[in-house]
C-alpha cells in the first residue's frame, strides 16, 4: 500500500517523469465516471439514505490501462475527498488471490490503527469499516479478484468513493455500473507510441503507426512493449514490426505477440533472466533477486533489469532501493514462457538460489545489529560485499521496503513443498530480523503468519519439535491479544508434540504455559496443577532457577484462590531458590511477595518484617526501583498499623530513589496480576539449528548454518506470564 501510482497493467508511457504523467486519451471514460459519482443511487431515488460508499468499477483485461484510469480518476477528484487517499491490491502478479484479512490489516495500518495478531477476517473488516465511518475517504482498489473482497472493504460511509479495477463485473455489489474499457482511439494510440519512439519514424510514415496500433488492438500494454522493442532497434521501420506482428496472427492475444517478438530479441541470458523474473515473489524483484535467479552478477542484474524497464517489461518502482514489479499482465505470459523454454529442474534450483540468497541477506540484515558480538561481526566480515549492509539504519530500510517480497517469498517456499529445508531457514533468519529492528510488539501481525507457515511445514514433515516450538510461539502471540482459549488449545497441543519429540524444555515450557491460561481463565487449582508438574520436572532436571520461580507461580495461584498457608510454603521455597541461586533482585521480590500474602492472611507485625529484610536484599542488589517499590510497600503497611509518620517518611525516601518518577501499578514488588498468558514474558525469537535445540539455561543455541542444515523458530525466554 503506497501512496505513489501504481499501474499494474505495465502502460509506462516515457521514461521521462514529466512526460509520464500526462494521461492519454479516454475522456469519454473520465466524463462517465465523474457523472456517475453524482448519479443518485438506488436508495436516494428510493428515497432511502445510501447505507455505504458509492463503489465506481473500471472494469477491462490486463494490459488495457484500466489501472491507468482508475489513477487518473482518483487524481481528478482527491479533493473532495478531505480524509485522505487508501490503495490496496487485491491480487498478486500471478493471480493469487490476497486474503481479506491482509488487506483490512493493512489498510488499517495505513490508517495509523494497530491490530491484533492472527484476528479473524470478520473482525478486521469490521475494525476498518469502523474507522472510516464518518470520514469522506477515497480507496483505489485495484485488480479485484472477485466481488466477496470488495464488499468486505466498503465503508459505511456515504461520503466515501471507493474505485474498485477488476477483469469483470462485480456481481453481489449493487449499484455498481462498471465502466468497460477496450482499445485506445488510434489518435492515442499513436501518440502513445510516439512518446516512446520519437516523432520522426512516425511523421515519415503515419499509415504504418497506424498499422501497428490497429495491430496492437489499441491494448496500452502492447503499444509499449512495441515502442520499447523501436527504440531499442532504432534503424527498424515501424512498418517492419507491424508486418512481424501480422505474421504471428495465429496468436489472437496482441501482448503475448509483442512479447514473443521481444523475448525472441534478447539475446540468450537476458531472455533467461527475464523467464524467471516470474518466479520473484509478488513479482516483486531486485538486483538481488534478479542475481541469484539468473546466476550472474548483482551489477551486471541491475543492469539488465534498468534494460527491461527501458523495453517496458518491467516497471521500476518509486523506492529508495533499486525495485522493480513485474506487470501483471506479463507475469502468466512469462511464466509460461519459462514453462516451455526451461525444464523444471533448472526453474527449481533458481528457486532454490533465491531463497538461499533471500536467507543470507536476511542473515546479514539481523548480524549488523548484534554489534557487541565478535563472532556475529566475524560472520558479517566473511560476506561478500555485495550482501553487507553498511548500517542497521540501511538493513532496517531494506527489511521494511523488502517485507511484502519476504513475506510473499516464505509463502511460496512453503507452497512449494519440495524446498521445505530452504523455507525453514527462511522463516527462521525472516522471524530473527524481524524482531531485531522492529521488535516482537510491532512485528507480531506478520509473525504470527510466519508461524503458521513453520507450523504446516512441521506438520507435513512431521517434525514434532518445530511443531511445539510454532504452536508456543502462536499461543503467545494469541495470549498477548486475550485470545486465552484459543491459546489453552496450542499449549496442550504443544505439550504433546513436545513429548512427541521428548524435548523435556518444550514439555515444561508448555506445562508452564497451560498452567498460567487458566490462571487467566480463574481456573486457580488446574493453574497450580499444572505449575507443579512443571516443577516436578525441573527438579529432576535440576533447573533450581526456574524451579524456583515456579514455586512462586505456584504461590501467585494459591493466594488468588485464598488459600494464604499454601500461598506462604510456596513463597518460602522460592525464596530458597532464589538464594541458593545467587538472585538477589528475585530474592527480593519473592519477600515482598510473601509479604504481601502475610498481609492478606491477617499478619501485618510478620509482613512488615518481611518486608523491611526485602528492602535489604533489593539494596544489595542495587536495584533502585525495586526499593522504591519496597518503601511504598512499607508504608502501606505502617499505615495499616497506624504509624502515618513513619509511612510519610517511607514514602518520601520512595519519592527521592525514583527522582519523582512514579513507580508503575504492578511494578517491582508486587505480585503479578493473573495474566498468566495474556502479557507472557516469552519472545518470539528465532533460535539456532533444530538438531540443536536446548532448554534454557544450558547455554546458548548453535548457530552455524554450516554446521546444520535448517532451522526453525524456537522460544528461548521465560514462560507465558512469568
């Protein structure tokens, strides 16, 4: 979603900037559009007030410039449309169909809305009809699949013009009249060439211009292609290529006539490189891509990729990086193209060099972040230069403007099904960028789709490990979002594949997990159950840290359920723990917890003691907040007792820690609401090899792609709720 103008049909009039934005012919298209935008509706003549936005339809085959003209509309009348411009592509290149849910999301975001993670496609459109009721906004929606994606997307705004770019009609929509497009008139038409080709070749022979437009059916994609193939060969007479285009009659479509000409042109390796351009994700290319698709340079790729631009087979896009887009119109022409001049095993391994060059970019995108580590800034030096990034503000830049091409790459590797070991790398290197410049709150609507993706491909490999560590990661994005039910489901499910793969730190992970959703739920005796079969498992693997915190969630569930003399053993052991362990600062908060617990059971001499020993051990640990914390704890005490002036003294020392900055509610010393899942402490971080994976605590994970073949995305963090 852009707000730069976008022409999926590939009609690219000049290369000239100025020259481009002057739009060619169709008024009489123009007029009726406008006319109809003041047409009164079925419900006005009804008598009725129109329930949604009046929905305009250019309707027309690729490569007839209907994107042409529906942006030359939206350009036109902008003005009356005070609350802003919404673009959105309902189609891909190749046809796919994008799912409704993506669409409303980004839209969303567009409009400065945040969304939840994996939130179902009713509750997205919904959320987008909600925030442009009222408004008087226009959406340029363009290459619309079908009717079903349109209406998901109207507002319920009569002040809204939505203007929809679709082959057919829009069946299911009322009152849409769909403005039909076919050929430019021969004036346009010729002119269009002209612009490409110079005035000279056509002023010598008008007729023949003529000609080759009549030839070209007036298609805009067409006449393009042709002026592009003139001037590359500026000696050939345009009477020469309408005659080459007659003699290919048998093919009834003039784009795939021209394109054939075109590609036949090309010399070997530029043909090549242009075939499987239509393997690009989302058609979606760079030099890079272009690079390892091909298996030549990234200079000599650019290079070839600016020829294409120049022949209008490609479109250079309006980015920072040098980007390009395959028309829509040419991508199935091109893909059958590659389907009969190369055999499937070479189409294949193209594959396969763009998702290992996709991965090693990624790797270097994440690398240049971790600049505390020497062995990260080993591996970053080993790159070729090509695949270096000079800072984390150039990699974060290409991860944002590269995201709809990486996404759409680790689909179609999933899709893919025979490059699964590929595709594992390259969502694990995509999740581990991704969370290294945009952070797990802000990514967390595209990991989770990432994770969905490693969960099929788990499942179709049957490879119980990765299916525990995708279904925690999506139980943890589903609890952030107060999903809890939902996410009560992948725990278990996670828990048995955990035991499936007798991976013990999944197992407990998971254990862990199930325990704090129904601690969300208010379910408190499973939530303790099941925090202490977790527990059984750490102490028998001796894990006396993570033991210990268990105890104190085992605690935590005990107090909600008022059962304070449970509540008070299990504190007292995690405070064991903790001092066994060497944690001062978790010393310190286990004491302010049991402290709080002695309070609620009527002890208040007991939980005053306990709480002045806790602003001991917090000194210790020369944690300033966690005192201040502990200050006002006491002087909430004292005033229970009835001292205000020694609570008055506490609550200055409190004031003069934090420099005046109020503790958080729920801060240090405190014992954590019951959102066991619903703000869980595990980060979706990407983790090392698969052969390789280990609880925590025993070390970090091996990440040496040298060493193992594939990885996946693993959680390396405390559990949900902690």
């Amino acid at each position: 979603m852009t707000d730069q103008a976008v022409d999926t049909d590939g009609v690219r009039l000049s290369q000239d900037p100025a020259e481009e934005s002057r739009f060619l012919g169709r008024t009489r298209e123009l007029k009726e559009l406008r006319a109809d935008i003041a047409r009164a509706g079925l419900d006005t003549l009804s008598g009725r007030k129109a329930p949604r936005a009046r929905v305009l339809l250019v309707a027309g085959r690729p490569g007839s410039g209907r994107t042409a003209l529906a942006e030359e509309l939206v350009a036109q009348v902008a003005d009356d449309y005070p609350d802003g411009l919404l673009r959105a592509r309902l189609s891909e290149p190749d046809g796919t169909r994008v799912p409704v849910a993506s669409l409303a999301r980004d839209l969303l975001t567009a409009l400065g809305r945040t969304t939840r993670p994996g939130a179902p496609e009713d509750e997205l459109a919904h959320e987008l009809r909600t925030a442009l009721a009222g408004r008087r906004a226009l959406l340029l929606l363009d290459d619309a699949a079908d009717a079903e994606q349109v209406d998901a997307l109207l507002p319920d705004s009569p002040g809204s013009l939505v203007v929809a770019v679709a082959e057919g009609p829009l069946t299911g929509i009322a009152d849409v009249r769909p403005c039909t497009l076919g050929g430019l008139d021969t004036k346009s038409a010729v002119e269009l060439l002209q612009r490409r080709i110079g005035s000279v070749r056509v002023t010598v022979d008008p007729r023949a211009a003529e000609s080759l437009a009549e030839e070209c059916q007036g298609r805009p994609a067409a006449l393009v292609l042709a002026g592009g193939w003139l001037a590359a060969h500026p000696k050939a007479a345009v009477a020469d290529l309408a005659k080459q285009l007659r003699a290919g009659s048998e093919e009834p479509d003039p784009v795939a006539r021209i394109l054939r000409l075109v590609h036949a042109s090309l010399p070997s390796a530029a043909a090549r490189m242009l075939r499987l351009l239509s393997l690009a994700p989302a058609g979606l290319a760079d030099p890079h891509t272009a690079s390892a698709l091909a298996g030549c340079s990234v200079g000599g790729a650019r290079t070839a990729l600016d020829d294409f631009v120049a022949l209008g087979l490609l479109r250079r896009l309006a980015s920072p990086l040098p980007e390009y887009e395959v028309p829509g119109c040419l991508h199935p022409l091109l893909a059958a193209l590659a389907r009969a001049e190369d055999r499937p095993a070479e189409l294949q391994l193209a594959r396969a060099r763009m998702l290992e060059r996709t991965v090693r970019l990624l790797q270097s995108c994440r690398a240049i972040t971790e600049t505390d580590s020497p062995g990260a800034r080993e591996k970053l030096l080993g790159m070729p230069r090509a695949l270096r990034f000079d800072t984390p503000r150039d990699a974060a830049e290409w991860l944002r403007l590269r995201r709809p091409a990486l996404l759409a790459s680790a689909r179609l590797a999933v899709a893919d099904g025979e490059l699964d070991t590929l595709a594992r790398r390259l969502m694990s290197q995509l999740v581990r960028a991704m969370v290294a410049h945009i952070g797990t709150q802000a990514a967390a609507p595209d990991l989770y789709g990432v994770h969905r993706l490693v969960l099929d491909v788990a499942e179709r490999r049957d490879l119980p490990r990765e299916q525990a560590a995708a279904l925690l990661n999506l139980a943890d994005l589903d609890a952030r979002t107060g999903r809890t039910a939902e996410a009560l489901v992948r725990y278990r499910a996670a828990l048995d594949a955990g035991r499936a793969a007798n991976d013990p730190y999944a197992t407990g992970r998971a254990m862990e997990s199930v325990g704090g959703a129904h601690l969300e739920l208010g379910d408190y005796d499973r939530a303790a159950d099941w925090f202490g079969r977790a527990l059984v498992q750490r102490l028998a693997r001796d894990e006396r840290a993570d033991a210990a915190r268990l105890y104190g969630r085992i605690a935590a569930a005990h107090t909600y359920a008022g059962r304070y003399g449970e509540a008070l053993r299990n504190w007292r052991a995690a405070i064991a723990g903790h001092r066994r362990a060497g944690d001062l600062a978790a010393h310190a908060r286990a004491l302010s917890e049991l402290a709080r617990v002695q309070e609620y059971a009527g002890r208040p001499e007991e939980s005053l003691r306990t709480c002045q020993e806790a602003v001991e051990w917090a000194r210790r640990a020369e944690d300033l907040r966690l005192q201040a914390a502990l200050h006002l704890r006491l002087a909430d005490t004292l005033d229970h007792l009835g001292d205000p002036v020694a609570a008055g003294l506490h609550r200055s020392t409190a004031d003069r820690m934090l420099g005046g900055e109020p503790v958080e509610p729920g801060g240090p010393g405190r014992i954590a609401e019951p959102a066991g899942v619903a703000r869980p402490a595990v980060t979706t971080e990407p983790v090392g090899p698969v052969e390789d994976v280990r609880p925590a605590g025993n070390g970090p994970v091996a990440d040496s792609e040298a060493e193992h073949g594939a990885n996946t995305c693993e959680i390396r963090s405390a559990p949900a709720g902690d």
